[in-house]
C-alpha cells in the first residue's frame, strides 16, 4: 500500500479505516487547551493508517485517571503513548513512572516562558525513567518516532516509514532542482 506523501497530503495515501481497530497509540495530553499542538500527531497517525486514542488526562487535575490510563495501557494492547503538556509538565514522566511502554513526552509552549518551562520539566527525568523528549510543540516528530518505534516489529509501517522518507528526500531534491535553473 502507498506511504503517506512527505509533506502531509493524503492524496496517494490508501485510506485504511482503523477506527474499529484496537489503538496501538495513546495520546493524551493534560488539557483540551493543548489539542491544537497535539492535532498534528493524530494526523499523522492517520495518514499512517495507525489505530490509535486521544483523550485527556491531568497529572494534577486527574491524578487517578492518570494512575488507571498509564496502568493499563500496555493490557490495553498500546504499544507506545504520546503525551503533550505544558507548564509544569509532569504527565509524560509520571505515565513513564506507571507503565513499561515506550512514552513520548511533547514539550507545549504556554503563555510564558516559550515552552522552555515545559521542555525542562519533560526532559530532564531522572535515570531509569526515559522519556523521548521531542521539540516544543514538534507533535508531528511525536507521532513519526511512534510509528518508528511499531515499524520496528511490523514491517508494513517500517515499510510506510521507508516510503515516507523516500518521499521526504525527493521532495527536497525537487527544491535544489528548481534552485539550480
Ligand atoms: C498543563 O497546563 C496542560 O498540559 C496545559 O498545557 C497547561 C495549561 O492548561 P489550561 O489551564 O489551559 O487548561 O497541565
């Protein structure tokens, strides 16, 4: 089946309907105020043609709905959990606390501080306890390491991988062409 286009467009994209299927992503993220930052990630999913669920879950306002997500993720069938926040961002280390999947913190940049306050708080975990810590408000590159991460057993994504990167790479050759002339 043809890999998602590079830059984004699905037009040769086979429209797989994994809605029915069971997720295999998580992405959650502390407040509905960070869905803007965090849409891009379930559309990369989708062009990927990842089944995947996105919902919101507070480290401090939800604290116990924290607990029972991160807990049964993996009996759930998730293989990797993406997890947006901002301020003090402390839900993708503390979902990293709670469950033996890959989690995959996004930095959201707030009203103060331009994300800094937020990348600090996602990187900066202690030994033992990796999160993988993309850009400030890089919810795509997100979304592109979990499909990395489940290519890594199932070669239809690694292959969707491949193609997309091909893709990626051809399109930047396109610019130097159109540069030289
Ligand atoms: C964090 O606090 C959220 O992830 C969000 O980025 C930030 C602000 O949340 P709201 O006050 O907009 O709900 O927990």
């Amino acid at each position: 089946s043809a890999a998602p286009a590079a830059d984004g467009s699905a037009s040769d994209v086979e429209k797989k309907d994994v809605s029915e299927m069971a997720p295999l992503v998580g992405i959650i993220m502390g407040s509905d105020s960070d869905l803007p930052t965090m849409r891009p990630a379930a559309q990369i999913l989708e062009q990927f043609g990842v089944p995947f669920e996105l919902t919101i879950v507070s480290a401090h306002r939800t604290p116990d709905r924290m607990f029972e997500y991160a807990r049964s993720a993996h009996r759930r069938g998730l293989k990797a959990i993406i997890a947006g926040a901002g301020g003090a961002a402390h839900l993708p280390g503390m979902v990293a606390a709670l469950t033996p999947l890959p989690v995959i913190g996004v930095p959201v940049k707030g009203r103060c501080l331009d994300g800094v306050d937020s990348l600090h708080s996602i990187v900066q975990m202690p030994r033992g306890v990796p999160v993988a810590t993309v850009a400030i408000n890089n919810s795509d590159n997100a979304a592109l390491l979990a499909v990395r991460i489940i290519g890594a057993s199932c070669p239809t994504y690694l292959h969707a991988m491949e193609q997309y990167m091909d893709d990626m790479r051809t399109g930047v050759e396109k610019k130097i062409e159109r540069l030289s002339v």
